[in-house]
C-alpha cells in the first residue's frame, strides 16, 4: 500500500473496556493489519461523556481534562466509538477546559478519530481482507452520523468484505432508543423507539445488525435477545477483523 | 413564453390541484360560454381587473345566461356585513387577472385594488384566473421582484397556490375548506393580428 | 402558555401514554412520517437545498441581531400604513389589549386564524371570561376546540384523532347527521365556519413573518381561513411574537417556502397573506391593529446558550423527525410548544422548575437540528438546560452524589479498576442492575476480563 506506518493509541471506552473487550480486540488487529504500531494507555478510565450528558459538568470537566494530559503528545488517537470521538471534538469545547489542557486541546482534538474515519481517511484503507457471508443491515448510530458525519466510511469498509451483503435500513437512519441514562431514565419510551428500530431490521431480512457504537448494540442487541429474534448485533470492527463476537 | 417554463407550470399546478389552459384571446369568450355550462354556473362574481375586461368576460356570461355581479364602491356597509360579499359569497365561479405566476409553485400574486375584491378569490366555490403569458415568471422571489417593478409595494395582496386544502383528518387530502375548491389558470395567448 | 396540560409531568405523561396504546398504528407516527416522506420529495427539488437552508439561516440569525433596528423600520411603515401598534410585555397585558381592542369594537365573536402565540397567551380563556366568543377556524384547531383539549402538533392540531372521532364529534357538538367520511366532514365545518367568518365583527391571525421593508404582515395557511380572518371582518389583529421580523419580501419567499417544505412537504402553502393594513372599498377591515408581544423574548435573546431558537420560523418539522415524538404525540408535552422545539422554548420561556423533565426527555439524536431549515443547535441547547437544572442540587442530593462519586472513581487508574472489578459495572448509574434498563432488553454480561487486562503492551509513563 505504502502508507507508512503511524502510532495509535487506542482510546477504548469505559463500556467497551468492561462489556465489549472484544471490539477493542477487533480494532487492534485491523490496525496491526493496515500496518499501524499500536499503543494502549492502560490510565485512561472515562472521557466524561455519561457525567456530561446528564448534566454534570463539573464532574465531567476533571475527565476531559485528565483525558487530554493523557493523549496529549499522542500522533493518532483511535476508538472504535464513534460518540465518544464526538465528545471529545465537539463537547469538550462546551466544558470549557481549562489551564494547559485547554491549549492542547485544540491541537489533540485534530487527531482523534473514529476508527471506520481513521481507516478510510486517514489510511486511504477499504479492503481489509475480510470475509463474512451473510446478510447484515447498517445502523446509522446517531452521534457518528450526525455529529461527525460518519457514514460512507463504515459503509466502504464494510462493501468491501466477501460474501457480505450489505442493507442499509429503510427507516430515514433513524435513532435506536439508547440516548445514554434516557435508556434508563425514560426506559419504556427508549424500548418504544428500540422496538421500530426492531422492525426496521425485520425489514431488513438481515441476520446481524451492526454500527459503529456498542452502546446503540448493547441496546438494540439486548431487545433481540430479549425477543430471541435470533437477529446479532456485532460491531463492525468485529465483522472486519474477521472474528464474529457475543 | 418558452414552452419549457409553461411545461413546468402546468405540472406545478397539477401537484396543487390546479389546471392550466392556455386560451387564444379571440376564442376566451366561447371558451367560457362552454365552462359554465359545464360548472353549471349561475352566478359569477367579476373582478375590475383590465384583462378580465379585455376579454368580454361580463358580456359572455351573460349571454350565457349567468347572473353577473361586480364590485363597486356603492355596496355599503362595510365590511362582512356588505351586500357585495353577500352575493359574492353565493357565486359559484369567480374571475380575477393576477400581477403574475411563478412556475416553479404555481403560485399567483393577487394585488391590492383600490376597490377590496379579495372577496371574488375567495368566497366562490371556482376562482378562475386569467394571466397573459408574458406574465409567467420563473419563481416567488421573481413574483415579489415583478410587484416592486410596478411600484410601492404596499395594499394587502395574497399569494394563492392552487384551491384551499386540508388533511387535517387523517392526513388525506380535501379541497375546498373555506376558499375555493377549484382552480383555473387561463394563459392568454397573444392575439393575432 | 396554556395549562391545561400541565409541563411539570412530561415523564409521566410520557409513561401514561405508552401504557395507553392500543394495537392499531399511532396516528403520530402515522402522520409524521407522511409529512417526512413529503418534505424528502420536495427538498430535493432543489439541488441547493443545502445552500439556500445555510441562507436562510443566516437572515434569520442577522435578523435576531437587527431586531431593535428593523422594529424601528416596522414602526414607521405600519404608522404608514395606518396599523395601530400595541406592545405587550407579556402574556397578561398581551390579553388585556386584545380585549381592550373587541370590547371597543362592541363584538361578541371573534374568529380566529391558527396562532401558536395565541395558544401561548391563553387569549381564548380570557375571550371567554369576557362573554365574547372565540371561534377557532382553521379545520384541525376548531376540531380540537369542539373537543376541549389541546392542539397536538404544531402545523397539525388535530393529528391524533381519527375520521371516526371527528365524526361523532361533529355529530354529537353541530347535530349533523353522522358521517366519517373526510370530504363531507370538511364541507360541514365549511358551512359552519361560512356564516361565522360573515357574522363576525372581529378576526384574529397570528403572524409567520413581519416584512420590515413594507410593513406586511404575513400569514400563511392552507385552507384559506387566513384570509377570510383578514378581510371580512371590520377589525382585524394581528398577533406577533418579538422575534418574528424579517428584513425583505426577498427573505421571506424564502422562508415561506423553507416552511412548507419542511412542514407539511408542500411547495408553498395555498396561501401567503399580506396585510398591509386598513382597506378602502365594500370589504376589508378598517382598522387593522397588530399586537406584539415579548414574553421572554426578550431576555432569552440575551441568553448566550438559547437565544438561537429565536430563529425558529414554526414549521414543526423537528416533531416529525423526532423519534420521542414519533411514539407520544405532542400532547404530554403539555404547555404549547411541543417536540423537540418544545423542549428548549418550554424551559427558555416558562423557566426549568415549570419543565425539570423537558431537557432529559431526548437521546439527543440529533435529527431535529438536521432537519430545522434555519440550523437551531437544538440537542446543544438541551445539554445545556440539562446543566442549569442540575445546578441547583445541593451536596446531599443522590444523584450529584453518584456523580462524584463517579468522578472520584474515574480519576484514579487503580481506583477505577478496583471500582470495575468490584461493582461489575460504573458507579450504578450504568444500565445493568439500574431497573429503566430491564424493560425488555436482555442486560449485557460484565466481560470476564475487560479490556485493559487483555492488552499487552506499554503502560502511561
């Protein structure tokens, strides 16, 4: 390919850290394999996303800026998620960080990307030499889609994978019902939009539903499981890496 | 007149509910003689429009046998209470000119008159409106640029778009709810000389 | 704004709402996704769609900064024009200049065109308190006023009901015969609407748009109500919120087309009225009065955080596009505005004690903003009255408590995998084990070893 090789550090959310280790699994290997070095930081802990949405930002601001003393001097910084990309480009601006934090900021927040937007933009990578023969359906997860207009790169990945078969679902991208604490807050009117989404993906005929956050999976997956629809959600660093996951 | 933009406007008024129909000058009084024998129309309320007079619409109509009435100054009172929107109110077809028509909505501008004859747009159950093809303009913000070509913009005008509709039930369609439920767009064509 | 649905219980009419489903489809979810599909058609009639939103965006956004200057410009033309101009600092005095205004005028009805403002002041309470009857006259909003509740949707009031319930209404409320069918509906409420638009000595409109270089007021319907409002009656009023002015009729062939794209999937609504003021001749009002009215307005223009919303040209299709929205209707929203809309100017206008569920009520998807034709950053806002309503709670409260105690756990590498390893989950605010999660999802299992035990490789200097 020729692209030289660049240090990433992985920037593994607190959820995927605890429930989905696989993904994280997933994305070090599609970087290994498109020829990246790979670093882990094992101090990183949260980026503040769940204090932030909920209100709390002066419990978040100490996150953000413990984030950004952490990646500060790092060349690339990688996630296989993409609202937590979104709270660090977008959010930690409104928190306001403070002290040398808030210069680095604006530097860092350059080099942080989603994985599918590292891959594709950054990497100029499509083909990762993947395989995976079924019917699977692309959840436009809302934060990626509308916050940093991630679309075409998960998609491009994914068109690329033998034996696939792409859909994307016929519901105008529509949000799953996951909202963070909204799921736990307001819990019948999250499982009331998880049920069109549900329907959406029946729709589909798709076997596995996938997107480019585990907290809409976790979410959409937990519904089917729920209603044995036998439907998996799996993320798509997994369908990618070759590995199929839980 | 290009074609295409009258194209466009006849299906622009289509998607509305409206029909278009393009009528040679010297033919527009038969042409109306033969409506409202087909709308069955017994009463028409005229506008003082210059073209709508141009065209012998008052005299076709009643040779036709319709009952025509025309705004005046001499109505009074004032107001809903006028015996002039009374009888408007009861006409079945009522004609206006308008200052122009966009193609790309359909959209007619009906200026102010110094006599207030919003009443013929409005109160009959079929608002026909007659336009020369000179007078097709290609959107709304050309409509607004055409009223300020001709002067102050001021007086109280109206922007009409096809007959009044809802789908306040159920979201399917009605015409007709409180302005009119039909809507025709005569183009005159340039007479022959 | 109106209380007959309270705004202080939206997470419990929400829930009430979900509980109260029946098996059919929702007329809300029926309905947006109509007016979704017709605003996808249109919009992309116009190849610079895209361009001519970010326009309109910035009219509307340099009309907000202008506003002092093209009110002074509004006055001179409509002291021109012979508009009588009344200021109304809120929603009282607002009510007591329009009943200053009938009560000279000698009416007993007035009718009325749709006004979200009209709703917001509670006019037709205080019309009827006076013994002056207020007759609503576009189709969806008299329907819902015969029913004694509320309108559901900002551009479609009557959209949770069906064929069947405006049958019996009708029938039971104007003794007709009992019909269902949409068209002879429509055509009694014709009738009935005729004789009170002729009778009546008064109307009422609200305003889209105040055009600042002629003076217009403009009005936009579909059914024609607007301007049966405007010129049959002897005196008309115009209501108009503070932040509703743009500068040119160029602006506003722009924004009256962006609100019937993106509200009800139209090219232009069948109607765009123009008021200029009293008119000579047999019809036609003689006085024409316009009442504008800042209610908070004002101050939240001053709000650094909310004054964008002031930018909203009332088309309602965030409500369509809403997926909270989609499942309730607009009716637990209480107050008038509903949606996501709703959910900033409930709190900007009638303050976070009157809405403390408003700004949570959202998965902050985000497709409100992308669908608003003038670009309001409403999930930006929400994060933000999400922040001032936790302001207030003290050290003892339990959920502030959570959160630093979340913070606390976060900040420390050590701290924070002891916590994991232990609580199988984070500081209990996490879904597993938190009982809004369990309705109907299965909760995920805690990895028998998280990542960063996993991962062989340096650690942080």
């Amino acid at each position: 390919m020729g692209t030289p090789p660049r240090t990433v550090h992985l920037f593994i959310p607190c959820f995927v850290d605890q429930l989905y280790p696989e993904t994280g699994e997933a994305m070090v290997r599609l970087l290994n394999r498109a020829g990246c070095e790979v670093r882990y930081l094992r101090e990183q802990t949260c980026c503040g996303q769940p204090a932030f949405n909920s209100g709390y930002w002066d419990e978040a601001r100490p996150l953000a800026e413990r984030w950004v003393r952490l990646f500060a001097d790092a060349e690339a910084v990688v996630s296989p998620s993409a609202s937590c990309v979104a709270m660090v480009r977008r959010h930690y601006g409104d928190l306001g960080l403070r002290g040398a934090e808030g210069d680095d900021y604006e530097a860092l927040r350059k080099r942080v990307w989603e994985l599918s937007e590292f891959l594709v933009d950054e990497l100029g990578v499509t083909d990762v030499g993947a395989r995976f023969p079924h019917r699977v359906a692309y959840h436009t997860s809302c934060h990626g889609y509308r916050e940093l207009g991630i679309l075409d790169q998960p998609l491009a990945l994914l068109r690329e994978v033998e034996g696939i078969d792409l859909v994307e679902l016929d519901d105008r991208r529509a949000c799953c019902g996951f909202g963070g604490t909204f799921a736990a807050k307001f819990g019948e009117l999250s499982a009331a939009i998880g049920d069109d989404k549900l329907a959406a993906i029946r729709r589909s005929g798709a076997e596995v539903v996938t997107a480019t956050d585990d907290s809409c999976l976790m979410h959409i997956g937990g519904m089917l499981r729920h209603r044995r629809e036998g439907v998996r959600a799996l993320h798509y660093a997994s369908i990618l890496a070759g590995e199929e996951g839980a | 007149m290009s074609g295409e933009v009258i194209a466009r406007l006849e299906r622009a008024l289509a998607d509305v509910d409206a029909a278009l129909y393009r009528v040679a000058q010297e033919n527009f009084a038969g042409w109306l003689t033969d409506r409202v024998k087909e709308w069955s129309v017994h009463r028409a309320a005229l506008s003082r429009d210059l073209l709508v007079a141009e065209l012998g619409a008052d005299r076709a109509l009643r040779n036709a046998g319709v009952q025509v009435v025309t705004a005046s100054h001499e109505h009074e009172p004032k107001g809903a209470a006028s015996s002039w929107v009374a009888e408007a109110a009861d006409a079945e077809l009522g004609i206006t000119s308008a200052l122009g028509i966009a193609a790309e909505t359909g959209t007619m501008l009906l200026p102010p008159h110094e006599v207030e004859e919003r009443a013929v747009s409005l109160l009959p159950v079929r608002h026909l409106c007659v336009l020369r093809e000179g007078q097709v303009v290609e959107d709304v913000a050309a409509l607004f640029r055409l009223w300020g070509e001709r002067g102050p913009v001021r007086g109280n005008a109206v922007l009409v778009t096809g007959p009044s509709r809802t789908a306040d039930i159920e979201k399917e369609l009605v015409l007709g709810v409180h302005g009119p439920q039909a809507v025709d767009v005569v183009l005159v064509a340039p007479q022959e000389d | 704004m109106s209380r007959a649905y309270p705004t202080k219980t939206l997470k419990r009419a929400i829930r009430r709402s979900l509980a109260a489903r029946g098996e059919g489809p929702l007329p809300w979810k029926v309905n947006t996704l109509k007016a979704l599909a017709g605003r996808d058609r249109h919009a992309a009639e116009w190849p610079d769609f895209e361009r001519r939103r970010a326009h309109a965006t910035e009219r509307r956004q340099e009309a907000l900064e202008n506003l002092d200057a093209l009110h002074a410009r509004l006055r001179e033309r409509w002291a021109e024009n012979g508009v009588t101009v009344h200021e109304a600092a809120d929603a009282a005095a607002a009510r007591e200049i329009i009943l200053g205004i009938a009560r000279r005028a000698g009416v007993s009805s007035v009718v009325k065109g749709k006004s979200m403002l009209g709703e917001e002041i509670a006019i037709n309470a205080a019309l009827e308190e006076a013994g002056i009857e207020p007759v609503e006259t576009d189709l969806g909003e008299y329907i819902v006023q015969l029913r004694g509740e509320p309108p559901s949707h900002i551009t479609m009031p009557g959209m949770h009901l069906d064929r069947r319930d405006v049958g019996r209404l009708f029938a039971d409320e104007l003794g007709v015969e009992y019909t269902e069918n949409p068209s002879e509906l429509t055509q009694i409420a014709r009738r009935t609407l005729r004789e009170r638009f002729l009778a009546a000595g008064m109307g009422m409109v609200g305003v889209n748009f105040a055009v600042a270089e002629t003076g217009h007021l403009a009005t936009v319907t579909n059914e024609g109500n607007g301007r049966m409002v405007s010129s049959l009656p002897r005196v008309v009023v115009a209501l108009m919120g503070w932040e509703r002015v743009t500068e040119t009729l160029d602006d506003l062939a722009l924004l009256w087309q962006l609100l019937a794209r993106s509200a009800t999937g139209q090219r232009a609504t069948v109607y765009l009225n123009l008021t200029h003021g009293p008119a000579p001749g047999p019809a036609g009002p003689d006085e024409v009065h316009v009442v504008v009215v800042d209610n908070g307005r004002r101050r939240v223009r001053e709000d650094g955080e909310l004054s964008e919303v002031l930018r909203c040209i009332r088309c309602g299709a965030c409500l369509n596009a809403c997926p909270v929205y989609q499942q309730v209707g607009g009716h637990p929203y209480g107050g008038t505005y509903p949606g996501p809309i709703g959910k900033v100017v409930g709190p900007a206008l009638l303050g976070l004690e009157e809405t403390p569920d408003h700004p949570f009520a959202s998965t902050l998807c985000g497709a409100c903003e992308e669908i608003c034709p003038v670009s309001i950053p409403l999930p930006k806002m929400l994060l933000a009255l999400r922040r001032r309503q936790v302001e207030g709670r003290g050290v003892f409260d339990l959920e502030r408590t959570g959160w630093v105690a979340f913070r606390h756990t976060a900040s420390d590498r050590r701290r924070w995998e002891v916590t994991t390893l232990l609580g199988r989950g984070i500081a209990g605010l996490w879904p597993a084990g938190v009982p809004g999660w369990s309705v109907r999802r299965a909760t995920p299992s805690p990895a028998k070893q998280p990542f960063r035990a996993r991962f062989r490789d340096e650690e942080a200097e």
